[in-house]
C-alpha cells in the first residue's frame, strides 16, 4: 500500500466516524440524545426501552471501535498495536457499559453529568483520540 492510499484511507475511515455521528438519529435509538442538548442538569431523565437502549449503544461502540482499529492498523501497520487497542477496547467497553446500565435503570440528577461523560465515551470515538497519540508517542520514542 502506498504512501497517498494509506492517507486516503485513514481520511475515508475518519469520514466513516463522522457518518456515524452525522445520522445518529437516523441509525441508532437513543433518547438521551435530545436529553443532553437541553439543561438535563434541571430535568427527568426520559423514558427509555433499556434493552433497546443498551443494545444499540453497544452497536455503536462496535461501529466505533472496528473504525477506530482499522484507522490505528492503516496508521501504524502494526499488529501488536491493534491486539492491544483491542484490548483497551474491551476492557472499557465492560466497565462502561456496566457503569452505563447502571445509570439508565437507576437515573439520579445528581450523577446526570457522570452518566454524560460515561455515555459520551460509549458513543464517541474519544478512545481513539486518546490512543492514537499515545501511540504515536510510544513509536517515536522507541
């Protein structure tokens, strides 16, 4: 693979991720995407299908996360670096949405803005922009 097409791809894979953000409404069920654009600080929280609801959660992150390995394989073209970002992956993924379960049957205002971040880092590719320079780091140092 040459220099341009390894560039083209890791852009078109970026795209992809923010594909995925774009027609979220559209691809995913989730209530507390309009939740969270209000003052959720000051409100209830909606109602929800919780089976549904942590189903396609976990879908995205899926999305999120086969995008994120293939981005961080075509960067580094290392397989030890994607054997251990999957890794990670998996490791976060248990503790959230474990954390994220908990927070959707039990919902309080007062864990509202933990529940917020839980749930940004199931949705959001924010594990790929923690790894991907730590990575880089990691390689120009050795």
């Amino acid at each position: 693979m040459g220099k341009y097409s390894k560039y083209i791809g890791i852009t078109l894979l970026f795209i992809a991720l923010a594909l995925v953000r774009w027609f979220e409404k559209e691809l995913f069920y989730d209530p507390y995407l309009l939740f969270f654009q209000n003052d959720y600080l000051y409100i209830d929280s909606p109602r929800q299908e919780v089976f549904k609801l942590v189903l396609f959660t976990s879908f995205r992150f899926l999305i999120n996360t086969v995008l994120s390995l293939s981005i961080l394989y075509l960067f580094f073209k290392d397989k030890s670096v994607v054997k251990f970002a999957s890794l990670v992956y998996m490791c976060s993924f248990i503790i959230l949405i474990a954390l994220y379960f908990y927070f959707v049957l039990d919902p309080k205002q007062e864990h509202y803005y933990f529940f917020f971040n839980i749930r940004r880092f199931l949705i959001q590719p924010l594990i790929l922009l923690l790894l991907l320079p730590a990575f880089y780091y990691q390689r120009i140092r050795s």
